[in-house]
C-alpha cells in the first residue's frame, strides 16, 4: 500500500484516483485550526442553500445547510482532493472493488452514543434500500455487500471497479439510526456534525446549537447558527445592515458589496455551470424536432449571456467542466458550432423544419433569477412566442416534474465528482427534471461504462462520448461555468469557503469559525 497525499492539480488530473491501485489514506496529524485566541461564543447567520427536508439521505440538492450537523466518512478538502473525515483512513483494493474505511475512535452522535461500524453500515444499508431515486442511487446499486469486519471497520464490495466512490461518499451523510423517522423519514436528525439539528421552520430559518461533545478537541468556537432559509429575501441589505454574517449572492451583487470595508468577497473552490435544457420526457411538436432545439441554441449568445449571469467573472463553456479540468476537452471546446450565435443558421433550420416561429409558444421555466430572462429575449428574436414561468425553488421543481414545458434555462453548483453532474442526466438518475427526464439507454450505457473504468483516460472518453450523445440530440446545452460568489462580514474569522458546498470540512469551515467582538 502506498500512502497518498492529493493536491488540487492530482484532483484535476483524476477525482478518483485512489481506484488506479491500492492506497491508503489518512487523516492528517492535526486539524487545521482558526488563528491565535479564538473568541467563543456567538451565532452566526448563514445564508446559502435552503433545505428541502430534514431527512439528509432523501435531499434533492440542497446540501449546504445540513452538513453543519452531519459528516460523512470522508470530505472534499479546499484543494479538491477526497480526504477521510469520519474515517480515520481508507484502503482500496489494487482492483478497484473494495473499500475499507477505519473508524475514528470515540465519535459520538449527538445522543451521546459512540458511532460504530453498525451504525455506519445502518446507514449505507439505509440509502441502498430505502431512498429510491436518491442522489447516491446509481452507486448504491454498484454495492454487493457492505458489512462491519469489527467496531471500527466497515468494508463495501462493490460488483465491480467503481471510480467515484471515495468522492461521492462524502455526500452520504452518516446518522444515528435511533434517529426519529429512521424507518420512514427522518424528522430529527441526529448526526455528529458541529453543530445540532435544533429548532427547523421550514422556508424560514433552522437553529442549530453548538455540539458541545464534539470529537474535534475545542471545536466548534460558536453557541449556535442560525441558517435563513428564506427564499427572494434581500441578502444585500441584510448584509449591508449586519443580519446575515455569511451570504451566497449573485456575481454582480457580490461585485458591489466588494466596495464595502465591512464586507469581503470569496468564492467556492469549484465552478458551477450554467445550461439550457429541453423537455426530453414529453417534448411536444414542434420542440421534439432535434433541428428545432438546435435553432433555438444557435439563437443564444453564450458570452453575452455567461458576461451577464457572472458579471465578467465566468467562462464559456460547452461541457459539463471548465478549462484545466481533465474531463474538459480543448478540441471539442475549440469545434464548438455555438461558440456564437447565428441567427441565419437557426432560421434556415426552422424553415427546413417547416416551422412558423410566430404561431409557437415556448413554456419557458425558470427560478426566479435574472439570468434566464437573457436567454428568453434571445430566443424572441427568432420569433417565438415566450410564456416565462419564473418560480421558487419548490415551485420550480414542481412545475418541471410535470414536464408539461419546453424550455428552461438554470444552473448547477459545484460536486463532490463529475459522476454527480452526469447522474442527474440518467434515466434512473436523482431529482433529473432541471435536464428534462432525459431517457437515453446508450447515455447511460456510456456513463455506467466510465464509472466502472479504473484507467482514467478511458473513463474520460467514455465520459466525453456519453456527453456527444446529449449534444448531438441536443438533450441539453451548456453555456458556461462560474464559481458561486461567497460574502462574509467583517469580524468573521477562520471561516473561508470550500471546494463545495459544504460549510464543514477536515481542512476548514464552521467548526472552526469564531466571531471577534461578538458574543
């Protein structure tokens, strides 16, 4: 076995590549720590994501707030690599099919319980049984067995070589199985995060007191945080005026609040990507004619759009990833028919398609954000009727669930693996309707092919072939990458964002963010 240390560009190069042999892994000789005399106490007020259940295993993309009170057995470190966080350490197999993760001892729920290999199997069993559909699906069918060797051992065999698990289990957050709802759905969850899951108002705020057993020795510095989950609340004047400490914003929000001496800017570690999907369930004519969506696509102007919707800090992008990260492809990058926009072209090909753009309505949904109002006015100039439905995030799913529209135009936060961005596109794959229900057999084909590849050039191509078939039949187009913009108030210490989402990680986040002057 070889002890691996990974940095950022390792990543880069293979987000899995502890299943090119036999690793180990472990966690390093001592946290990181927040700077000289951290202060205690205090509540801090953080303003991401939402959270759509208090359930972690059945979330459907809201994965910020939750990690405040669970961990999983490993993380995502700032520099991108996978480090073991509730596991002390991980060895995989030459072959690429067996994972055995080693315990940290004496982690304790929140219950007081010491977490053991059964709990941890539990909870494996939990999401591969019971969450149907669920961000983890596709990997959790991979698992043949999973069982605990002694307390502190827990080994997963897998039917066969499965690159993104070391990555993708730091997304499967581990629970106390004595956790109320456990059989069906969990109402309180009990984690080992932290911070603790306290008093939750759905779409207004969650509570979430210190851990005051915490197994990190001195952490966390904070009494509690308090997590605002309203949706279309002002985060720039509340910010401006002292309410929230921690706030993502959009880039051209976050542009102005740079000016502020009280504010800072920051940024996730990893890009999101910003896309426009069809309805690939139930296209109605005349969208279910490929030559249809690729005139809609020659309407858009990437880089107006990318330089709006980033304010001038995003990339154009025509895949899934930006520039330096290995599943980018230049050559494709640099084919790009869509690199521009070409009206002529997209109304050559409706002619041909034998389509009369003023007698078409698009049902165009969207959240409520500026940006896909740039895409709708886009696509008028062709001479399409528009009916915009803009929608919360509840709402939003809800309407695209029915697929009763055409068009949408959205974005996609950073993951933990790009396996994570190509699921959601999967027939069987989580919450897919942001990409339009695609069903694809030779799409999933190709992507269950790349995760079960050890060499990473191989995977790459698979990767790269599954995407032609999406852009190809024009199942989705992407328009570009941005990192999401993160503002933190002055008297704000040791806190800086990470490679996700997540605001708890080894090498860094809430357990060791303190307040100055706060208490």
């Amino acid at each position: 076995m070889t002890t691996l240390s990974l940095s950022r560009r390792t990543f880069l190069v293979g987000s899995a590549a502890f299943g090119l042999g036999g690793g180990l892994v472990g966690l390093p000789s001592q946290f990181a720590r927040a700077a000289a005399d951290p202060q205690r106490g205090g509540v801090l007020r953080y303003a991401t994501l939402g959270l759509d259940t208090a359930d972690p295993h059945r979330h459907t993309g809201s994965i910020a707030v939750q990690q405040i009170y669970v961990e999983a057995l490993t993380s995502i470190g700032d520099d991108g690599s996978v480090t073991p966080f509730l596991a002390e350490s991980f060895v995989i197999s030459p072959d690429g099919k067996t994972y055995t993760f080693t315990l940290r001892e004496g982690v304790k729920f929140h219950n007081g319980e010491v977490m053991s290999a059964d709990d941890v199997v539990a909870n494996i069993a939990r999401v591969k049984e019971k969450v149907k559909g669920g961000w983890l699906a596709s990997a959790m069918k991979l698992v043949d067995t999973v069982s605990a060797a002694d307390a502190r051992t827990v080994v997963i065999a897998m039917r066969e070589p499965y690159a993104p698990l070391a990555n993708l289990m730091s997304e499967l957050w581990i629970l106390s199985p004595r956790s109320p709802g456990w059989d069906d759905t969990i109402t309180t969850p009990i984690g080992t995060g932290p911070f603790t899951f306290g008093e939750w108002q759905p779409k207004v705020k969650l509570t979430a007191p210190a851990n005051t057993s915490y197994w990190r020795p001195g952490m966390p510095y904070l009494a509690a945080i308090e997590a605002d989950l309203r949706d279309g609340a002002d985060r720039q004047l509340a910010l401006r005026a002292g309410e929230i400490d921690i706030a993502s914003v959009p880039a051209d929000i976050a542009k102005q609040l740079a000016k502020d001496p009280n504010l800072r800017v920051s940024q996730l570690k990893d890009a999101g990507w910003y896309f426009v999907a069809f309805n690939n369930r139930k296209p109605r004519p005349p969208f279910n004619d490929v030559r249809v969506r690729q005139a809609l696509t020659y309407a858009i102007d990437k880089a107006a759009f990318i330089n709006f919707a980033s304010a001038g800090t995003g990339v154009v992008s025509n895949q899934l990833v930006g520039p330096g990260n290995v599943y980018f492809d230049d050559a494709l990058f640099k084919a790009d028919p869509h690199a521009k926009a070409d009206l002529a072209k997209a109304k050559a090909l409706l002619k041909e398609a034998g389509v009369d753009p003023s007698k078409e309505t698009i049902e165009f949904v969207s959240w409520q954000e500026s940006y896909p109002q740039v895409v709708v006015q886009m696509v008028r100039k062709l001479g399409f009727n528009v009916n915009h439905v803009a929608l919360d995030d509840i709402g939003t799913q809800k309407r695209l669930g029915q697929y009763d529209w055409d068009m949408n135009c959205m974005s996609s936060g950073p993951r933990a693996d790009i396996f994570l961005r190509y699921v959601r596109m999967m027939s069987d794959g989580p919450n897919p309707v942001l990409w339009g229900g695609i069903q694809d057999p030779a799409f999933d084909a190709l992507v269950n092919k790349a995760v079960a590849e050890t060499d990473l050039a191989t995977r790459r191509q698979h990767y790269l072939d599954a995407w032609k078939i999406v852009t190809d039949k024009y199942y989705v187009v992407a328009l570009g990458m941005d990192a999401d913009q993160i503002v933190i108030r002055k008297g704000v210490e040791g806190y800086e964002p990470g490679f996700t989402w997540s605001p708890n990680r080894v090498d860094g986040g809430v357990a060791q963010t303190w307040l100055a002057g706060r208490s």
